[in-house]
C-alpha cells in the first residue's frame, strides 16, 4: 500500500521554499500528528513549496542552498540531538549566530520549545511559542513578503508577532540565567486556538509507528491539573472538539482505513465520550473489522459503555494513571483518585472483557515516603489478589521537575536514592507477580537538567552530540564543563530546589491568561508540601 494524502494539494508556483524537519526517523514523524497537521497546512498553499526531512532521509527535491525557511517540530527534550544530525548533514552550522544570507532561517516549535525554549536557543533563529495552527498566514507569509530584507530585519518583524521568540534579540545574564529585551523583563505570550475542528491525520503511511492509522484529536490538555503535569499547564486553556465533529471525523477516516485512534492527554475528560463510544459502536456494526486504539484514560470516569467499545473495536489491554500509591500522596500532587475508585475501574474493565490494564505510576514524587512505596506494592497486592486472571503491569517513571507547573520548583530525589527504591520495588513485584516496568533514573537525570536548562547548555549539548549522544557522554561531556567552570553543577539544574518567588529561565513565558491563577495554585500545592 502507498501513502494515501487526505488533502488536495494544489499545483505549485511557489515564491518560498521550506523543509519542515522531524528529528528522529520517517515511520516516527509521520506518526506525530502535530508535525504532519503543520506539514499539510504548509502543502495546502500554491505558493509553498514544502518538503518533509526526517534524520533518515536520503533523497530530497530541494539543495539546502535553495531552501529559505528550515522548521523543526520538538516533542522531548533528547531530540536536539536529531536536530543536530539533520543540520549537519547538510552542512548547516549548528549555532544560528553561525549561519549567514546563505543559510535558511532555522526556527522551531513543540511542547518542549514552548516550556523552556533557553537551553536550545543558540540553534534556532527563531521559536514558536505555543499552537502552531496559523503558522502560513501568521509566519511563513511574514518571511516570505520580506524576502529581499536582511535576515536581521525579518527577524525584528517576527519578534513582534505574539508567540515568536527571537533568541539573538535578548540579552542573557550568565550569573542568573535571566533572559532579558533592551534591559527589561522579557515577555512572551504563549499562541493558543480553540480546537473548532478536529486536527487529524493528513497522510495514512503503512510504514508509519502507526500504520494506516487515522488519529483524532478530540481534547487538548487536561482539566485535572496534577502538581507534575506539563501537559495540563501548558497546554491551557483545557479544549475539546466538538461532538459533531468528531464524528464527522470519523466518518471521514473510515472512509480510508478501518483504523481509528482518539488522541488526547484525557479524552475520557471530554463531556460527551460515552457518546463517542456508542457512535463508534454503531459504526462497529457497520464495519466489522473497525479497530479503535486510544491514550491513557480516567481512571475514575471509564464506564461500561467505554470499556465495551474498546473490546469491541479489538482492544485487549488499556492503559490508567494512578502516579501514586497512597491516597495520601495523591492528594498532595492534584490526583483526586481514591483507592475505591481505583478497584471500581479494574472491576468495570474486568466485568466488560478487557484481559490487563497497564498501570503508570512515578516514585519521587515531593513529600514521598518509604510508607508511600508500600501502599504501592499493598495496592498491586490486593488488585492481584481481587483479580485473580486479570494482567497488571505497572509502569514506573521518576519525578522530573517541569517547566511552567506548580512542581517546577521542586526538588528532585538523587540518582542513588531513586535506583535503591526501584530495586526495591522490582524485588517485591517479582514476589507478587506482577510485572514491573521502570524508566532509566540515569536518563531521567539528564531530563530533568535539560527541563530546568538555560543558555549556558547550548555547548554542552553540541559536546554530547560529538561524544556519541549516550549517557556517557551526557556525564564526561558534563564533568568537563563543569571542570573548567563553564558550567555549575549538573546538579543545580536538575535536583535542586527553588524558592517560589526566584526568577526562573523561562519565566518570560506566559503560558495563559490565567497566570495569576496559575501562581496561587503554584503556591497552594507547595503549601501543602511544607
């Protein structure tokens, strides 16, 4: 099967002439529906030429000499090193003060450029703040009307367009890590668009990670707010599509392909879900082979009716977020989800016809306890023991502290307390036999110094890169910095605590409206911590 396109793309007589970048391999990026929507709105223009990069691609239409505009779209933090290889491969300077007229303008976008774009600023001439939904109109159009200008003067205009941050403009105080404009507190606002229409799959690839798959994006965000949670926060206002144009959606899809995915990070939070699922249930009777995959759900809001259309649409196992073992603790970071509703959950998927749930859970939550660890392993227990033939597995990650949430400022366990409490897990799962899944706190580490980042990693990045990108590189690369006082301790970035009131590297972010409301709640949640 060949890649079928949704969209008609018109005949081109383009003025401008843009790669649009994933960093990591082509079955990923036409996986991420952000990327490829970008991508499509870009192709829908005549006046556009657009084509996809990927760090595997080996053929491309375009010279790099004849392209004027080069996106990048930045989902985690660790894919500065695919920047890194797709610039490199043709021979474009990493550092955007590097790259001269001869060069495209390098910018970019993501989750992770819009929570704290400072440790990657260096590479990009300018970044995207938040939804990238009218990027031909707002600034694709801006650059091409202002092609004869200098690249100075295309910068200066896109800087005064809300949600664009030209890193070369503002000033930098090492000592602080504070970014500033001409002496005074920079400000950028965060571009946010009501979700009036389904975003959805553009392109059905079969050698896609999700092959032949048509996604919906039926919320954005979620209302729940936990203390940890980047997808919450930055992610505000919390947005649903409406019923009719999911469906209409997925009439759509259909149309192509028999499977279906609903994408959010809480679509059971949408208020007519139930509804969705009985909609996909008649369609099931229609079209028996429909397949339906979705992202985690609520555990304290799936309903028979949501369990039955998953089982019917082919699903065997889905997936919960508890993140904590005690109530205690749940309560603390935001999660308002009681053990009875916990057990509710399982039973309902149980009685319905689902054979496992994966569990998420994390360990170094603010305030854990060795009593918090044990109400974990008492929870797996009685779960194993209630459900006898049902399949558990419990997936642990580590708190890394995130950008723009209440928890930004908090403290983050060390990498040898951390190891000693997943061994220690590990070890009393394997006596109840439940299955156990645990992130590397090695990796973790280095996330968490790259989520709390400023300016000054910009060369430690590019020696990690030229070092082998693993995570000895990430430490000798580090030790190195840091010995020659280029650097303060790794440590400071990604474990230590911050005072409430203390100006942090991406403060010049303004993620929503509601930031005064944002700050209270920032102060209520470390209230309760103290």
């Amino acid at each position: 099967m060949t890649d079928i396109t949704l969209y008609d793309i018109p005949k081109k007589n383009p003025e401008i002439n843009i790669w649009m970048a994933f960093p990591a391999m082509a079955s990923f990026g036409m996986s991420s529906l952000g990327y490829m929507s970008i991508v499509k709105t870009l192709d829908m223009r005549h006046d556009y030429y657009v084509e996809k990069i990927f760090t595997d691609t080996e053929n491309t239409h375009l010279r790099p000499c004849d392209v004027d505009v080069l996106g990048f779209s930045v989902s985690f933090e660790i894919d500065f090193l695919g920047i890194f290889s797709i610039l490199e491969k043709y021979s474009i300077p990493l550092k955007s003060a590097d790259r001269d007229q001869n060069f495209p303008l390098v910018f970019g976008g993501g989750p992770v450029l819009t929570a704290n774009p400072e440790p990657y600023s260096a590479f990009f001439d300018f970044i995207i703040i938040g939804d990238a939904e009218k990027i031909d109109t707002n600034i694709i159009d801006v650059i091409k009307d202002n092609k004869n200008l200098s690249k100075k003067e295309i910068l200066k205009i896109l800087s005064e367009i809300q949600g664009i941050y030209v890193p070369s403009l503002t000033n930098f105080a090492p000592q602080t890590g504070v970014t500033k404009e001409n002496g005074e507190c920079l400000k950028v606002d965060k571009l946010s668009y009501p979700l009036c229409k389904c975003i959805t799959t553009p392109v059905l690839a079969e050698k896609s990670f999700f092959s032949n798959t048509y996604v919906i994006e039926v919320v954005r965000g979620c209302p729940q707010r936990c203390g940890f949670c980047i997808a919450s926060y930055l992610n505000l206002p919390y947005r649903f599509c409406s019923y009719d144009e999911i469906v209409n959606s997925i009439d759509t899809g259909l149309k192509y392909t028999n499977k279906i995915a609903l994408l959010g990070a809480l679509i059971t939070a949408h208020p007519e879900f139930e509804r969705i699922c009985e909609y996909i249930l008649q369609k099931k009777e229609q079209i028996p082979d429909l397949e339906l995959s979705v992202s985690s759900l609520r555990a304290d809001s799936i309903s028979p009716i949501v369990i039955k259309t998953l089982v019917a649409c082919g699903q065997k196992h889905s997936t919960i977020a508890i993140e904590a073992g005690s109530e205690r603790l749940r309560k603390i970071i935001n999660k308002n989800l009681t053990e009875n509703q916990i057990f509710e959950t399982v039973n309902t998927a149980y009685a319905n016809g689902l054979k496992g749930l994966k569990i998420y859970a994390m360990i170094g939550l603010p305030t854990e306890t060795q009593e918090d660890i044990d109400e974990m392993i008492s929870l797996a227990r009685r779960l194993k023991s209630s459900f006898k033939d049902f399949e558990f597995t419990f997936s642990f990650s580590t708190f890394v502290p995130k950008a723009h949430t209440p928890f930004q400022f908090c403290e983050r366990e060390s990498i040898k307390s951390l190891e000693k409490k997943y061994e220690y897990l590990k070890k009393e799962f394997h006596k109840l036999g439940v299955k156990i899944r645990t992130s590397s706190v090695k990796w973790d580490y280095w996330q968490a110094l790259l989520s709390r980042g400023d300016r000054r990693l910009a060369d430690y990045l590019i020696h990690v890169y030229k070092e082998g990108a693993n995570l000895g590189a990430f430490k000798q690369s580090y030790k190195y910095f840091s010995n020659n006082n280029l650097l303060p301790s790794s440590d400071s970035y990604a474990l230590k605590k911050h005072d409430v009131d203390e100006i942090l590297a991406w403060d010049f972010i303004s993620i929503s409206p509601e930031k005064k409301a944002l700050i209270s709640e920032y102060k209520r949640l470390l209230q309760v911590i103290k």
